[in-house]
C-alpha cells in the first residue's frame, strides 16, 4: 500500500497520519477523514497531504484501496513463519520511543571499550564488516 520510498520522505506531521493507519488499519476503513483526523491529532488538510504523497487522489481512493487489500491478505500475511517479523514491525509502529531506544544502543555500542559481534552462517559477513 505505502512504498518505503514515498514513507522515508514524509514530514512529521504525515509520519503520524502513516503511523496511525498501520496501527489502527481496521478501524480505519470505516471512518470519515474527520474521525481520522481527530483520533490521530492531525488536521485532515494533513491526511490529504499524505494521501497524495502516497499517490491517491483523495480519502475514497484510499479507503476503497485499503478494504481491497484487507480483503486479499498477502503471502506474507498468510505465512505463519512471519509472524515473529509482523510482530515486531508491529511494535515498532506502536511505540513512540523506539527511535529514543535505538539512539541509547548506539550511544552505548559507541562509548564501549570492547564489542563483541557474532554471527551464524551468512550473518558472519555482517559481523566481520565491525572487525
């Protein structure tokens, strides 16, 4: 629905109205941009901002793109193994301070004397890009 180009672009205020409609996607289909607007704390000028970032041409659009894709779960969707990466995805969504606790690993990572990573398989071409 929402390309990772078109999200990495948007101002505040539309990272908001993205991160509302991920959380709260259900819901979503049966309001009025309105309802929208009020239970995320944006104007609905700023849906509408996001809407055409996202390349729809207004709520309807975007309401009956969102009810067609609820109704087609995706393979990802349909795939019990990806449950742990949804989840995950998931919180990050929900939680506001995700990006203050990334900051504090990296301020820690940063001010260590000694790091240590480890990796598996493929995962070791990862962890001897630090060495």
């Amino acid at each position: 629905m929402f390309s990772y180009q078109k999200v990495h672009e948007l101002n505040r205020l539309e990272l908001i109205v993205y991160k509302y409609i991920i959380g709260h996607t259900r819901e979503v289909q049966d309001m009025t941009i309105r309802e929208m607007a009020n239970a995320a704390h944006v104007s609905t000028t700023t849906i509408l901002r996001f809407l055409k970032k996202m390349d729809y041409s207004g709520f309807s659009e975007f309401k009956f793109a969102l009810k067609q894709s609820l109704k087609q779960p995706s393979k990802a969707q349909q795939d019990p193994s990806m449950e742990p990466i949804k989840n995950f995805f998931q919180l990050v969504a929900d939680e506001e301070p995700f990006d203050n606790k990334i900051e504090q690993a990296a301020d820690m990572i940063n001010a260590a004397d000694l790091v240590l990573f480890f990796g598996v398989g493929n995962s070791w071409a990862h962890c001897s890009i630090w060495s």
